[in-house]
C-alpha cells in the first residue's frame, strides 16, 4: 500500500477554523434553539457590491458567446495585471511581474512550493496559520514541539515591541512572513518599521513574503498599503494581495502576486522566471468571470465600492472595539483593521473563548491558535451583518 506522506503527519491536529466549527456544532447540538453570531472567521458578510457585481455577471455572459470566449489565462489577463500596478503601485511594475491567482492563500503555498524544504521560514507570532502549515507541508518546517514546529523562527510582536518584531533575531538566508495589516493582532507597520524591515532583510540576504490582503482597510495616510513604498524593497520583497476583503471576493476567488524582476537567488537566478514556472506547470490561471469582476472593481464606480464595503467592516469594527474598551478588556485593531486583538491576561484562549459561547453565544477566535504569544489573547472579527454586530456587542456585557 501507498504510505501517507509524513508531513501530513507533522502537522498539528486540529487546523484552527475547523477546531472553532466543531466546537461550535458541539455547543449548538447541546443547546437546541440557541442564536449564535460568529464574530470569528474573517469571511465576509455582505453582498458584493452592483458596480463590481455587474463585472462578474457581464464576464460569464461573454462566456456564452463566441466573441468573448476565453479559456485559459495562466498569468491573468494583461489588460488586469497592468490595471493592478496602475491603480496599487502607480505604474511602477510590468505586467510580467504582476501574476493574477484564485487568492493570496493559494499563492502562498505555491510560494512554499517555489522555495521548496531547504529554506528557513520565520513567521510572526502570533502568525496566520498557513505560514506555519504550510511550511510543515513543504518540507521546510518539522514536526511540531509543545510550542512551536521544527525549524520555524517565531519572531515575538507583543504589546511590549509595539507589535513590531525584533529584526536583530531574523535569521539570514530566510523567508519571513510578514502580514500588515496583521492577522489576526489588527496592528499596522508603519514607514520606520517597514524602512527597518527592508534593510535588515536585504543585509541579511533574506526575503520578504509580504501580505497585504487588508491593505484597503488603512485609513491612516501616513501608514504605507505596499512594501514597495520602501525604497530597496524590489530586490528584497514578494508581495501576496487579495480582492477578498476589500471587494467581497471571499467565494469568488481572486488576487495577485508581485514578483519585481529584480528579486535574484544568491546565485543570481531570476525568482521571477521561477514564479512563472511554478505558475504554469500547477495553475492553468484564475477564473476568467472573476478577472472580469475584478477589472470593474479597479474602474471609478469599483473603487469607490471598495471603499465603501471596508467602511463598512471598519464601523462594525469600532463598535466591538468600543464595547470591549467599556469593559475595560485592553485590545488594539480595528481602527486599519477589520480585527480587533483584545488581551485576558493570565487566561488560557481556549478557555475565554468557551467562556464567551457559554455565556454570550458568540464565537471568536483563540489567540493561541495563531501562535505561542497569542495566548491570552482573543481575535475579534468585524465581518458580520449590522444587526448581529450590534447584537454581539450587547449579549458581551455578560463579561463582566
């Protein structure tokens, strides 16, 4: 018989959402009738916008007819990849470097599949998990340890660094992982930080897999929405986006990667000409309907419904702010965020999260399931109807 690839077996069980839905049908199969709001999982809510929306409907009607059948599209179409670096990067990347995908997640692991088992991942922690896992799949982490994995650098971002990590303990020769604004603390790097970032990266001959799939929620002008706003960033740096969260793309499936040609291997290889390889040999491309919703999110009317779903989120994330802050919970997010991390110390995650079903009938997220710091900690999502935000925020007095 075949054997089960070992990896699989390094992971640690339990995937964290999927642990929250089973605790969840647990709960609801215990107390019948009972009215859950989920303020956990970063899925949105809302329907996506008509602007966008017609995008997407007119893209499958040219499906159905001879002049506007297209099949495959690897990279994504042109006219798209050019309008992403118009509009997000002003112009500044070719359409060569900017790859169109079916979401930043699935890009990431084919980023794990590009660098393969000989790389050192180093992650944030608290860290979104398919860093981690996905580092375990392809080889370049091992088994996992009481607290952390095998051959993964957990870089603390703790109330005491400003949620920014210590970039003196970056190991050379690595690939780090670096999401801002963060999943799941909600903090944002700003220009300083980002500046520090970059040179210790390129001193240390390491590169940047920068995830920037809440850049459209930054309300702070003064905080930068790109790594390649930082001067040195192109030979350093990989950046992973998503239409996701910003335009409601979560079901519809659509982001992009910028690998910049000037980002070499030490042996001076194009990284770029690589990325395109393991593009075209596992991804015949994203859907074609998506890309045509996505064009009409980049056109005047899309843009400004972009803006509009993220305030949106963003006023649903001041209100669970707010209430946790009348609490007297200590939390930071949700101000270029649509996360808010708020802190229970000396508590287990798990069990304030149980506490919080129990006793409100709202789901959340366990810190610890993002990492070693993240325990004590819980993650707030602010994607959820009005109503049931709203609803959420009264039934979170009972934490009192």
């Amino acid at each position: 018989m075949v054997k089960r690839n070992l990896r699989i077996a390094n992971i640690k069980a339990g995937y964290l959402f999927p642990e929250i839905a089973k605790r969840r049908r647990e709960y609801e199969a215990a107390h019948p009738g009972a009215k859950i709001i989920s303020l956990g999982v970063g899925n949105t809510t809302e329907p996506i916008l008509p602007h966008i929306n017609a995008g997407l409907v007119n893209g499958a009607k040219r499906l159905g007819i001879a002049e506007g059948y297209v099949g495959y599209t690897d990279e994504g179409f042109e006219e798209l990849r050019k309008r992403i670096s118009d509009v997000f990067y002003k112009g500044a990347f070719a359409p060569d470097e900017v790859f169109i995908s079916d979401g930043a997640k699935c890009d990431i692991g084919r980023l794990q599949l590009l660098f393969g088992p000989g790389t050192k991942p180093v992650v944030q922690d608290p860290s979104y998990p398919v860093y981690v896992d996905g580092s375990v799949l392809s080889g370049a982490a091992g088994c996992w340890q009481g607290t952390g994995y095998k051959g993964i650098a957990y870089l603390p971002c703790t109330a005491e660094n400003n949620y920014f990590p210590d970039l003196s303990q970056l190991p050379r020769d690595s690939i780090f992982y670096f999401c801002s604004p963060n999943n799941p603390t909600g903090a944002t790097a700003n220009r300083d930080q980002l500046t520090a970032l970059v040179k210790a990266a390129t001193e240390k001959g390491s590169i940047i897999i920068f995830d920037a799939a809440y850049a459209e929620y930054i309300r702070d002008p003064a905080l930068p929405k790109s790594i390649f706003e930082i001067d040195g960033a192109r030979t350093c740096a990989i950046e992973v986006n998503s239409f996701s969260k910003p335009a409601g793309f979560t079901g519809v499936r659509l982001g992009w990667t910028i690998v910049p040609k000037e980002l070499k291997y030490d042996g001076g290889e194009s990284v770029n000409a690589d990325w395109s390889r393991i593009c075209g040999t596992i991804f015949n491309g994203a859907s074609n309907i998506a890309q045509w919703g996505a064009l009409a999110s980049l056109e005047p009317e899309g843009l400004a419904e972009i803006r509009r779903l993220c305030d949106f989120y963003l006023e649903n994330a001041a209100l669970i702010r707010q209430t946790l802050q009348g609490l007297y919970i200590s939390c930071i997010g949700g101000d270029n965020s649509p996360y808010i991390w708020a802190y229970f110390p000396v508590r287990d995650s798990w069990e304030v999260f149980a506490e919080i079903l129990e006793k409100c009938q709202v789901v959340t997220t366990p810190g610890a399931g993002f990492g070693p710091a993240g325990q004590s900690f819980i993650r707030f999502s602010a994607f959820g109807h009005r109503g049931d935000v709203e609803e959420a925020c009264g039934r979170l007095s009972k934490l009192k």
